[in-house]
C-alpha cells in the first residue's frame, strides 16, 4: 500500500530531541506519505531541523506558525496544519514519540477502507499517577456525557490526540463551527466530535500502548485544564 493520500500532522513547540527521528520512521515505514509540522514557536533548534530534512525531502514540509502571527496552542497548529495539507486524509500525531509510528498505517488502512474518522484509543496508559487517572476519567466522563445528550458520535477516548480524518469533512466541519474550537486547549478531537451529529460520519478505533515520554516536558498543566472546560461549554 503507498501512503500518497495521508499527511501525518505533526504540532510541535521545542521537539528537537525527537521530531528527525520520528520524521525519519515515517518516511521509512509509510511509502509516498507527506508530513506536515506545524510549529508553535519553538526556540530549541526544532524549525532548523525539519528545514534541513525538508530541503532533501519534498513530501516534509514545516509552517511556521510563529511568522505567520496566527493564534498559539495545540488546537491552533493542528487546525492549520490540516487546512495547509492537500491530501484526502490527515493523521494528527505527538511528535514527542509517545504514539507508536506503526500504529499510523492501521489508521490510515481504516480511512481508506471508509471510515471518516479514526481514533487510536489508548488502551493502556503507563506510568501515570493515580491522581493523574483519576482526573483524566471524570472529564472523560463529562465529555462523553455531552456527546451523548448531544446526539453526537463517541468513541472510547473522546480526549485522544492521536487520530485520522477525512480532510474535507474535517474542514467543513470546522468552518461551519468556528467558534467552538478552543485554539488554545489541546483536546482538538473533542472540539470536532461534539459539532458531527452521529449520522454524519462513521468512526474506527484502533488500540495502542501510549508510551513513556523520554524527551521534554509535558505541556499539559491547570490552564490546559480550565481550556478544557471551556471546550465542554463552547
């Protein structure tokens, strides 16, 4: 199977330790594939290193987001890294190598045999805090409890930030619902699902082990938090 129909999305803000290698699996593992980094600001040499891939590679390409003076978050880089693709399909990723670069291809064969959307469901979590856990299942249960009195399509990890989608019903979606994309949070998938009525689209999961963070610092913290409430809101 080529891979010329799917750009892997990847937001960053300071990835150096990690983004030429995960770049590099990529376009090992999947033949034809385009990858798109959309940056946030890094200052840690990030840009500067997907530039030098880019210039032997046409199919990776950087936005800098910083120069263009556009609005700073995780939500922000993702929605315009899949409005900047050409592609029919986009796959949003971490670039800190916590989501398994094998799992792309799996997500990507159920785009292709129809699935609108795709979900890589973490069916195992290592190394968190029990507090930590405990956090992350009560706002899942808040979330899901929206989607289901909203009449909208779930899947067993509403948070996840890891998944593929069809562009053209992704940039529909979003123009038509504008304003209930939080730009600053980090939980864009939700944003999507709770403005796709559940006949609207079909949706596919696939399990993966979310994996131990190696390099960098987690950029999740209580405004990320408060974000997310304001996504159950908006």
């Amino acid at each position: 199977m080529r891979y010329d129909e799917f750009t892997v999305i990847l937001p960053t803000l300071n990835e150096k330790e990690t983004i030429g290698t995960l770049i590099q699996r990529l376009l090992l593992s999947y033949e034809g594939i385009s990858i798109l980094v959309s940056d946030d600001g890094s200052v840690d040499g990030t840009p500067e290193i997907v530039r030098r891939i880019s210039r032997r590679n046409r199919k990776v390409s950087f936005f800098d987001r910083r120069g263009a003076g556009l609005k700073r978050g995780l939500t922000a880089s993702a929605v315009d890294g899949i409005r900047d693709s050409r592609t029919r399909y986009c796959i949003v990723m971490d670039a800190d190598l916590q989501h398994p670069v094998e799992v792309v291809g799996k997500v990507a064969a159920k785009l292709a045999a129809g699935d609108d959307l795709v979900v890589a469901v973490r069916a195992d979590v290592r190394k968190w805090e029990v507090h930590r856990k405990i956090i992350s299942k009560v706002l899942i249960w808040i979330g899901y409890g929206i989607l289901v009195a909203t009449g909208r399509s779930r899947c067993d990890d509403i948070f996840s930030g890891f998944f593929g989608v069809d562009r053209r019903l992704f940039v529909k979606t979003y123009k038509e619902n504008r304003g209930r994309f939080v730009d600053g949070g980090y939980k864009i998938l939700f944003d999507f699902m709770k403005c796709v009525g559940n006949k609207e689209m079909s949706v596919g999961e696939v399990p993966y082990s979310f994996g131990v963070r190696k390099y960098g610092a987690s950029k999740a913290g209580i405004r990320q938090g408060l974000l997310l409430f304001r996504s159950f809101f908006s």
